[in-house]
C-alpha cells in the first residue's frame, strides 16, 4: 500500500512539472528562437531580388530589387553563395523604397548604386567597404543623415552630390580620400565631423568645396603615422 501511495506522488510530481513547462512555453526557447532575426534587420525574401552569380569567385551581385517594401533588407547569402557585391542603379525606378540595409558581406558598391533614389530617407552601410563610389547618392534628396564605417578610406566624385537634406555627416578614421566635390549641392548640411573635429562649409548655400577637409584629413592621418 505504502509502494502505490509513493508511486501516486511521483506520477503527482511530473504531472505538475509538466504544467509548470506548459505554462511557461515548455523547453522551447524563445530567445532564442528569435535569434538576430530583428524585424528591422531581416533580409527581404530572395525572389525579390534580381542578381547575378560570378562562377570565378562564386560571389553574388545584386543587380535590382523588384519588390514593393518601404525598407529593404539585402540578403547576405544567395543559393549559398555570399553577396558581395551591389550593382548599377539598384533601386531603378523604384518609388517605395525609403530606407536599406546593406549586410557586411558586401565589400562593392557600384559607381551611381543609389543615384536619383529621392525617397531614400536612411542608409545603413556595410562595415567591410572600402570605397563610397562615384555618384553613388547623388540626388538622393531625402537622404538625411549618413554615418560612414570605420574602414571606409575613399568618398568619390559626386558621391552624395546633391543631397539636399542631408544634415549629418560622420567620417571616421580610416577616410583620407575625398573628392573635393563629394558633398556639393548639400544645401542643408553645415558641417561635417572628422576624429572628434566638426568642419564648417565656409561657403555656405551648398557649394561645398571639400578640398580643405581632404586636407586636413590627410594631415592628420600623416600625424597619427
């Protein structure tokens, strides 16, 4: 009698256990199970996006993103190949398009990547770029802030010509190249800051003249040697 009674308890003890488990989502993780996968950061679904496959590295280009989502996500990974690249004109004639985020796989942007994309609003970029291309935000007119990655040593010709909107611009470290018109036609931005220095457009009205940022970047860069 004392067997079955103990027996009963035991059977007694799991049943509530697995009511505790149950209650409080059972072994599951749910941490876990949302993982880095943030609503913000989740690349767009591939058949989106149109690319090409580069069979020499087995890299990816995305060439153009079709769909319809005010921001997009590209993926890092296509058919198990790493993306690595972005294309010409990726956003064409795209009129939803507000805000991108461009995974640290990609190392290219393509020369005039983003150009005449006016409803682009933010830009997170790749940490692994060396190199803002020629054109590559020009008459982004809704493009307010941007912050370039530390690594990044090049802003080229008419890399953000003509963001008329754009109020905030962060250099690091790294940048000892910039194309004394990168920044023309900015009419609303002020300033610019390098290594805890803001520089001021001492022209006003836009016409930046970048020559004597590139300047005093590269004079710095040489002390810092």
């Amino acid at each position: 009698m004392n067997l079955r009674k103990i027996k009963l308890s035991a059977v007694s003890v799991f049943a509530a256990a697995a009511i505790l488990l149950t209650a409080c989502g059972g072994t599951e993780n749910p941490a876990k199970d949302n993982g880095s996968d943030s609503q913000n950061e989740k690349p767009n679904p591939v058949s989106e996006f149109e690319y090409t496959i580069d069979s020499a590295t087995d890299t990816v280009t995305v060439t153009r993103y079709n769909g319809s989502a005010a921001e997009v996500v590209f993926p890092s990974e296509i058919e198990g190949r790493p993306v690595t690249a972005l294309g010409w004109s990726v956003l064409h004639e795209n009129d939803t398009v507000t805000s991108v985020i461009i995974p640290d796989s990609v190392t290219t942007l393509n020369n005039e990547v983003f150009q005449g994309h006016d409803k682009l609003k933010t830009v997170k970029l790749s940490k692994n770029i060396k190199v803002i291309p020629r054109k590559a935000f020009m008459l982004c007119k809704s493009l307010e802030s941007i912050e370039i990655p530390e690594g990044v040593t090049t802003i080229d010709y008419f890399a953000f010509h003509s963001c008329g909107n754009l109020k905030t611009v962060i250099l690091p470290d790294s940048v000892t190249e910039c194309d004394r018109n990168a920044f023309h036609g900015c009419e609303s931005l002020p300033e610019v800051e390098y290594r805890g220095t803001v520089y001021k457009n001492s022209d006003g009205g836009g016409d930046w003249d970048m020559y004597d940022l590139v300047t005093a970047i590269r004079a710095q860069n040489q002390d810092k040697e």
